[in-house]
C-alpha cells in the first residue's frame, strides 16, 4: 500500500490534532465554556487555521462528536471480534466496553453536564443523526465481519437498535455498566440468535 500524498497526511495530522485538542479542553471544562481560541492555542495553530480547516465552531463540533464515536466502535469491535464464538457474550461485552469507556469520556460528560446553550447535546440527541447513521454503518460491517451468516437486514436492524441504545444509557447512565449490558443482552440477545438460525437454516 502506497503512503498518503504529503498533503492528505499533514491536513489528517492537522485534524486530529485539533480534535485531540478539544477533547483534552473537556477534560476540565463543558463545551459552551471552550472557545476555538482556547482549541487552536492548545493545538498550537491560530485560530484562523481552524476555523480554514473546519468552517464553524457548529461544523468542529460535529466533526469532534463523529470521530469519537469512530473511537469508539474501534473498542466494541475489538470486545466482537474476540467473542465471535459466543454472540450472547459478544453482544454483553460490546455494550459494556462502550458504557465503561463513556464513563470516563470527556465528550460524554460534556453532554451529560450541557447547560442546553450552545453544548453539545443536541449533535447526540435531536441533531443527532449523522452519528447514528454513521454509528450504525460501521456496527453493521462489525457484525456482518463477525458473523458472515447473519442478513444484512438483521445485521442493520441490531446495529440500529444498539447504537441508539447505547447513546440513550450514555447519557443517562443508569446503574452498574454490566448489569446494564446484561439486561440489554437479555433483549437483543434472542434476535441476533435467530439472525443467525436464519441464514444457517
């Protein structure tokens, strides 16, 4: 495989350091309380760099919510791919290793503590469906990568279901993160078994 132009990996540098820059900017503060002065500087770019490289604060915001829910998949694929054999234990420990790294995320408390300003709750709930969408293509393709034999209907329909799911618990968290992946096992659990008695009947 042949390296990125020079140009496509210094902007995709440039991006995520940016990205990066914002996420350790909510370790300590809500989004309405960052400024993309306050971005650029710990980014150590201009502020006019930033607002080249993403328009508007609506659209970096947007961007930044995206790319975290990509860093996201990245573990739930993994917590997937080493259960393959057991779908009711791939299913738990995906929705588990989601919730227990939302907890400690710094997007998620930014949406947890959204004053209902400028935050970035709505880009998660009433504005949310670029996530979605893009949350659930990706899950499908996991669960498709997984389980061969499962539909491609079925495949999108769990995908859409968890992702959603997954979203509404994160932001209002509710009890232990285990129990709450057990208890959403217990539900999807039977459909993702009958996904794959399906095709393999």
């Amino acid at each position: 495989m042949g390296r990125a132009p020079y140009a496509v990996a210094a902007r995709a540098l440039l991006r995520d350091t940016l990205l990066d820059a914002a996420r350790d900017q909510l370790r300590e503060r809500t989004w309405p309380e960052v400024t993309m002065a306050d971005v650029a500087s710990a980014a150590g770019v201009s502020r006019q760099t930033l607002y080249n490289e993403f328009g508007s604060r609506d659209e970096f915001a947007q961007a930044f919510v995206l790319r975290e829910g990509d860093r996201f998949l990245i573990a739930v694929e993994g917590a997937i791919g080493e259960r393959r054999g057991d779908p009711h234990a791939a299913l738990s420990a995906a929705f588990d290793v989601f919730l227990t790294a939302a907890a400690d995320d710094p997007l998620v408390r930014s949406v947890i503590e959204d004053g209902g300003g400028d935050g970035m709750l709505p880009l998660v709930t009433t504005q949310g469906r670029p996530l979605v969408e893009r949350a659930a293509e990706r899950l499908t393709a996991i669960i498709v990568a997984a389980w061969p034999q499962v539909g491609r209907t079925d495949a999108e329909m769990l995908a859409e279901c968890l992702v959603r799911l997954a979203i509404s618990y994160a932001a209002l968290p509710k009890g232990d993160t285990t129990m709450t992946a057990a208890s959403v096992t217990m539900l999807l659990g039977p459909f993702l078994e009958r996904a794959l008695a399906r095709r393999a009947a």
